[in-house]
C-alpha cells in the first residue's frame, strides 16, 4: 500500500463548533480510510500554512481520492492537500528509470 501526506485547514465554522463541542477527530479520520481498506498512522495539529497533517495508508491512489473528496464535500475543511509519499527503494528505481528517459528540453 501507498503512503500519503494530507495537509488540511478547517473552516471558522468548523473551529468554532470544535471550541463549543471540543472533539477527537482521529476516530472519524479512521473511519474514513478504513472504509477504503486503509490505515491511519498518524493525525497531528499545527501551527501555519495548515490546521492539521494526517499520514495516511491507502491501497491505491483512487481510494486516497474518494477518502479526500469525501472529506472536502463535507464542507468542514476550506482546503485539503495531499501528497503521495514514496519510500527511498521506490526514489531509487525512479532515478534508474530516468536515466532512460530521453528527455529532451524545448527548442533543443
């Protein structure tokens, strides 16, 4: 399975219905991904570009989709990124791999 690196920030409306019913939203975003046949490993808070981080476990990246789309049809997050993470081995055969692109740069 895939790893993937979701960065999301919440609505005013959301952080304000969390502050008058304070909730721990890993259970939900377990629920989420296990619907697909996923795993959570992880779900953090964060000061910055973004309100939260979750690491994520999906069996391919049309499930990782349907869990995000889900998400940001909810209407509680304003924006949502995520990124597929990819081990070294698999960096490694990706660099392997493009030594035999023949790549060739505009108007050379």
């Amino acid at each position: 399975m895939t790893l993937y690196l979701t960065r999301f920030s919440y609505t005013p409306e959301t952080w304000a219905r969390l502050i008058d019913h304070p909730e721990d939203r890993r259970a939900a975003a377990r629920t989420y991904i296990e619907s697909v046949g996923g795993q959570l490993h992880g779900f953090w808070y964060a000061f910055g570009d973004h309100d939260g981080y979750n690491l994520w476990e999906a069996p391919d990246d049309v499930s990782m989709a349907a869990v995000v789309l889900a998400i940001s049809a909810g209407g509680a997050v304003h924006s949502v990124e995520t990124t597929v993470l990819m081990t070294v081995d698999e960096t490694l055969a990706a660099l392997g791999t493009a030594a035999r692109v023949r790549y060739r740069p505009p108007g050379a």
